[in-house]
C-alpha cells in the first residue's frame, strides 16, 4: 500500500474512532464496557492525532500538553477534607438532575435512573 492511501486510511479510521468515542461519551447508560470503550476510545484518538499530525510542531506540543494536564493534576498535593462542604456539594449535584428524564441504566443529564443518581451524586 503506498503511503498516500495508508494516511488517507489512517486519517479515516481516526475520525470514525473520534466519532464513536463522542457517541459514547454521550449515550446515558454506563457499564463497564463502556467505560472501556470511552477510554480505549480516548487513547486511540489522542494517539491517531498525535501520529496524523506529527510534523507540525504546534499541534505535536498542544497534543503532548494536552496529556501532560492530567499529569501533573494527579501529582499536586491534597488538601483537608471539609465535610460540611462535601455534603453541600453531593446535595447540589443532587439537585442538578431534578428535571432529567428516568433513563434505566442511565448515569447522566440525558437521562438517569435511581442507582445512577446516587452514584453520580457521588462522582
């Protein structure tokens, strides 16, 4: 296969995984497989940019920067728990799906059902 129809393949499969991955980060319901999926998803999307647009130096260092975010969040210090805020904020997310339609299996704004709820009023 010569190089132009393999970046013209490539460039293909990266939209429809792109495609996809923003469908399942919108459908309402999540198990396990989904989460996987999203995930999966994410990395073959971020990494099929990082290889379509390698020679281009700014979208190489907006890329990599894009992944060294989360990075360096997940390595800041903590800070004490305040429970009186945390009780707050569960409350009013709580109160953010009042009007969400009964979805089952569904854990978001689209729709949302009993278990869901208290599991993203938790999140």
């Amino acid at each position: 296969m010569d190089k132009r129809r393999w970046n013209n393949l490539a460039r293909r499969s990266w939209i429809w995984v792109t495609i996809l991955t923003l469908i399942i980060l919108l459908y309402p319901v999540e198990y396990q497989i989904t989460r996987i999926a999203l995930v999966l998803g994410g990395m073959l999307s971020w990494g099929g940019a990082l290889f379509l647009w390698w020679k281009s130096k700014a979208m190489r260092a907006g890329l990599c920067a894009l992944l060294g975010i989360p990075a360096i969040l997940l390595f800041l210090p903590g800070r004490p728990v305040d429970t009186e805020m945390l009780t707050q904020a569960y409350c009013d997310s709580l109160r953010s799906y009042r009007d969400t339609r009964y979805v089952w299996g569904g854990e978001n704004q689209l729709g949302i059902d009993c278990s869901g709820l208290v599991r993203r009023g938790l999140v």
